[in-house]
C-alpha cells in the first residue's frame, strides 16, 4: 500500500462550510490517469487537485472533476497554494505553478489574502437555441461564447439567484461546455452562478476559472480594472477580481477542513 497526503480546503471563504470544497493530493510522482480519476469520483467534490514539486522549484497541478480531468480549475489552485504555504512552503510568498492544459500560474500571499494570476480567456457574441433557454428557464439578455464556456448575462442578481435548470437536458445540449450566468450585483459589482452538468457538476459553489471571462467582460462594461465578485450559490464564495493586460488576479480566502492519507494499491 502507497499513502497520499490529502487535504480538504474551502476556497474562496474564510468560514467553513462556505465558498468551494477542494481536494488536494500531494504526490511524488504522477499516478495513471485512471486512478488520479479514481481518487477525484471517491472524493466526490467538484475537484480534486494533484501537484508534484519539480526539480525547478515549480509544482505540476492538474484537475479532476469525478468524471473527467479539465483544463484549469481556479478554486482547487487556490487550495493547493493554501496547502503548500501552510504545510510545504512556510516562508513562501508565492507559489509557482505548471499545468500541461493551462500554462504557467501563479499563487501570491498578501496579508490574509491568496492571489491568482491566471490569463484571461476571450469571449465573441453568439446566439443561443430556444432547447437551451428552456433547460435554463430563462431567456438571458446576450450571450457570449468563451474557449469552453458559454457566459449568459441576465438583466438582475433576482434572475441569476432563480435559475433553476434541468441539468440532463443541459448537459444532452451542451456536453461539457459549462454554463456561466451573470448579472450586475448588490453590494458587489457583479454575481455569477456556474453550471456545468457535463463534467459532473450541476452547480459549482465558486469557480475562479470561470473569472478569467467575468473579470474582462465586466471590467469593460463597467469601465474599471478593480471589481469585487460574489458567486451566489448555496454555499456562496466572494472573490476580488483586477485586470492586468492579459492576465487577471484573482484573490480570495481559504481554510482547512481536513488533513489526512489515504492508500493505494
């Protein structure tokens, strides 16, 4: 039997319970592809993190969902960067990652915040089928289409907090292009909600990736590069959002849920 470290964190919260639960595996080295998947469907979260240090200095992250890996995943970042700095890389002030998908990111600690630094994803107008606003219950205002993302904009942070879609039919329309809904906020700039039944995921709690679409969109329509966030699902997660060039900072919170092994044959 092989043991792996493991940790549970909540991102983007700074209370328990609250923001987006990831898993992180510290490994020595890669584990197949069928069983790092494995370890992702057992956890049963909307991710699971796995990050190998390499001889640079840098650490090798990948993401799994319980039903597929994908190309970058904000939250479960967040909490491996949260796990290194607490129990890897005490004196760290920035973690240097590496994703095969994504490109080089970065995770920086400032006060008792933690900071993404992602690169932005690009958006063009597009149309959406009448089968699809019936799987999401309602007609948004535009809709825009990003690399993986489809990113709907609605007239209220009322609209967003309603929707209420029929998840297989999502996911039959749309496979596993996720869904962004968006709308102006109250006491933030803007709130958001993140569907994406094709991955195995109905609704997640709070998606960082789905802010390197946000931070650009809504930093153009509202004409400022600084934006406070808050995705309003059940377990809501706030997030402060800054648009650098091509890239965009992403910072938030984070806290232990859990630390432990599990064994591998």
């Amino acid at each position: 039997m092989q043991e792996i470290k493991i940790f549970q964190v909540d991102a983007f919260t700074d209370k328990l319970f609250r923001g987006n639960p990831a898993a992180v595996c510290i490994l020595n080295e890669w584990r197949s592809d069928n069983q790092m998947q494995s370890i992702a469907a057992e956890n049963n979260l909307s991710e699971t993190a796995f990050v190998i240090k390499k001889n640079t200095g840098e650490y090798a992250i990948r993401w799994f969902t319980p039903t597929v890996e994908v190309n970058l995943c904000g939250h479960a970042t967040l909490a491996s960067a949260f796990v290194l700095f607490e129990f890897f890389e005490p004196d760290a002030k920035e973690i240097l990652f590496v994703s095969p998908r994504a490109g080089n990111l970065s995770v920086r600690k400032t006060d008792q915040l933690l900071t993404l630094n992602f690169p932005t994803g690009t958006l063009r107008g597009a149309a959406i089928g009448e089968e699809t606003i019936n799987a999401m219950g309602m007609a948004p205002l535009e809709v825009y289409q990003g690399p993986s993302d489809l990113l709907l904009l609605f007239e209220s942070q009322e609209q967003v907090a309603l929707l209420n879609p029929n998840f297989p039919m999502l996911s039959k329309l749309l496979g596993t292009i996720g869904v962004i809904a968006t709308a102006p906020g109250k006491g933030v700039d803007f709130v958001s909600r993140y569907f994406a039944p094709g991955e195995g995921i109905d609704e997640d709690p709070v998606t960082g990736s789905a802010h390197t679409l946000l931070t650009p969109f809504w930093a153009k329509r509202l004409k400022k590069e600084l934006l406070t966030a808050k995705q309003i699902s059940k377990r809501e997660g706030h997030l402060i959002c800054k648009l650098c060039d091509d890239r965009v900072e992403i910072s938030g919170n984070a806290i232990l849920f859990l630390a432990g092994s599990i064994f591998i044959e």
